[in-house]
C-alpha cells in the first residue's frame, strides 16, 4: 500500500485480521454474498492516510487506486473510503461468511457494501494506492 507521502506499507494477513473488521454485501441482480475482511478506511489509517477529523482540505481531492492481478482497477475518491464520510462498510474481504474466498476471488477481494452492481469489487487485489486527484 502506497501513502500519500509515498511510503510503503505493507501488510500481513495476521496484520489485517488485527484491524478493525466488518461484514459486506456483494450484490450482484437478487443475490446478495457476505463477506467479511478489514475494514479499508482502517488500512489507510494505519498507513498513515490522514482519516476522520484529519481527513480535510487537500487530501480530500485525493483517490485511492485499487489493482487486481489482472490488471483490472477501481479508483475511490479518499473521501469515499473514509468510514466517516459514508454509511456502508468499503472491505478488504478475506473470507465469505460462510467460509473461505475461492482461490479465484483471494487472497483480498474488495467489496462496497452500499454499491448496487459489483463491477467495483475487485478479486485477487495485489495494491492499493493514494494519490492526489489530476
């Protein structure tokens, strides 16, 4: 994970399951799937992205840039990320509910609870990236 200064962080599985987690639903048509995983907003915290009452002014133009293995990507506004802009969680899910992620969908999937169409959940995410707005 890539900060706004720049800094790289990394993160385990052990340290990810140590944040605080949430429940998300993916839906895609009548079908809702449970997932759960570390909430996203405390991931940026915890790579030092300015989050909650710190989250103001500049950074507020920035974006969060979310890449699969495949290539495939989805940008947040930082805003959009932070839990206390928004109601609905915004998970790195690293389990369904009722078990495992398939191999196809992990280790991380991305999901946005409030989101109506999938297309934003990413399978197989590889990094994550905060950026300032063009």
């Amino acid at each position: 994970m890539t900060g706004l200064n720049g800094k790289v962080t990394s993160f385990t599985t052990a340290d990810l399951a140590d944040l605080p987690r949430a429940t998300a639903s993916l839906r895609s048509g009548d079908k809702a799937t449970a997932y759960e995983g570390a909430l996203l907003s405390a991931v940026l915290k915890e790579a030092g992205v300015p989050s909650g009452p710190r989250l103001h002014g500049k950074p507020v133009a920035s974006v969060v840039v979310i890449t699969a293995a495949d290539g495939y990507r989805v940008v947040l506004s930082l805003a959009e990320a932070d839990a206390s802009f928004r109601d609905g969680a915004i998970i790195l899910a690293d389990r369904k509910a009722d078990g495992p992620l398939a191999a196809d969908d992990g280790p991380l999937r991305l999901v946005i609870d409030a989101d109506k169409r999938p297309e934003r959940s990413i399978r197989q995410v590889v990094s994550i990236k905060v950026v300032p707005a063009p």
